[in-house]
C-alpha cells in the first residue's frame, strides 16, 4: 500500500541507550517531517526536510538527529535516550503543504 | 508567540450536529486544516481551507474566518466512529504547520 511506513511500531529502552526510528514513503513526496505527540500537547515538530540531502531544526530538536540520504527515507535518531523522551512520534510526508500531510502509523517509544 | 487554542474535550449524541471551535494566533498564515485521529493511530487529513468560507464534504464541514483568527468543524448526523480527536493546524508564514493540541470528541448513543 502506499503511504508512509515507520519502524519499529513499539520500543522501549534503557536510559543512555541509542537507536534509529525509520521512516519511508513512496509517495516521491518532497518534505519530510518528524514529530511527537505527547498527552494533553499538538503535535510538535522535531526535524523537517524540505528535499533530499536537507534538514533543519524544528521546535524540539534537542537530543535528536537526523539524515535524509534518500528522497524516500527519513531517519531520526536518539543519540542517549532520556526518559523526558519517552513520546509517539509521527513521521509525515507532503507534496505541497497545501495539499495535506500523509502520516505513519507511529512508533510508541519508551525509555525506562 | 504562536497558539492554537480548541476545547479540549465534547460529548454529542449519535445522530446530532456538533461544532468543534479553533482559534489562532500565528506569525503569518498559509492555510488552515483540520486532521481526524482515532485512539492510537496516525492523523488523517480532512480539509484544508485558506479563504475564508465554508468548504463542504459530505457530513463534515469546515469554516474560516481569517479577519477574526477563527475556524470550525462541523460534524453533522453524527455516527459512533466519529468518535475520536480532531486536531486544528496552521500553516504560519514559513510554511510550517502549527498545530493545536486537538479536540476528543466523545459520541453516545
């Protein structure tokens, strides 16, 4: 089906550990998108790509990076986890901005 | 600062129309949408307005206001599956989306 499709769909992991949250669309989308979603607060945009080989910060970059090696693939990466990033994150995707935001389904992360 | 204000929860019966408000206060604005998204799944696009008016689709329909920082979405002959958290975004002058921190509308037969 197409769409954009992230993994893993759940994790939990240990303070200080790292890991990498893949994100792919086949929608030959040209923006690229990471958020999270916390209870009770919108959605909040941690790192955007407008095209392939560019990214930039969002609100909430902190503790995080990026890469954006393929026009279809986005990575976000946590470098040390904190607990304080315990969170869903949502990749999205888009054509135009006008034309609507495609989302994955989210990755339900944990740090302990 | 920027901000997006909705309830943050409404009840409504099955069968009735409900409206959910949003208002905005944004450094520029390129658009408004309003996103539906049911319990543990990913948001899905359901309108998109950027002049002001009422844009129809099926039973929902949404509303804007630019001059007074002001959309809603109306939801008519409301059905069970309808419940769920609908989320209002602004498209500021950066083309970013800012979005609000959602509705949970709660449907009862």
């Amino acid at each position: 089906n197409a769409g954009v499709t992230q993994t893993p769909k759940f994790q939990v992991l240990k303070t200080g550990q790292s890991m990498t949250l893949q994100c792919a669309q086949d929608m030959n989308h040209n923006s690229m998108y990471w958020y999270r979603q916390d209870p009770g607060m919108g959605l909040r945009l941690i790192y955007y790509s407008a095209s392939e080989g560019t990214t930039d910060k969002g609100e909430v970059p902190d503790g995080y990076n990026v890469s954006r090696l393929k026009k279809q693939n986005f990575l976000l990466g946590l470098e040390s986890a904190a607990p304080s990033q315990t969170s869903v994150y949502f990749c999205a995707s888009t054509l135009t901005g006008e034309s609507g935001y495609t989302f994955g389904s989210g990755t339900r992360l944990t740090v302990v | 600062g920027q901000n997006i204000d909705q309830p943050t929860e409404m009840t409504a019966t099955e069968g009735a129309i409900v409206q959910i408000n949003c208002t905005y206060q944004t450094s520029g604005f390129n658009g408004l949408f309003w996103y539906q998204q049911h319990a543990g799944e990913a948001p899905t696009f359901l309108s998109y307005n950027v002049l002001d008016g009422l844009e129809e689709k099926g039973r929902f329909s949404s509303f804007l206001s630019r001059s007074k920082g002001y959309s809603y979405l109306l939801l008519k002959e409301l059905q069970m599956k309808d419940s769920a958290s609908y989320l209002c975004a602004v498209m500021d002058s950066n083309y970013q989306l800012i979005w609000g921190a959602g509705t949970k509308l709660i449907i009862k037969p």
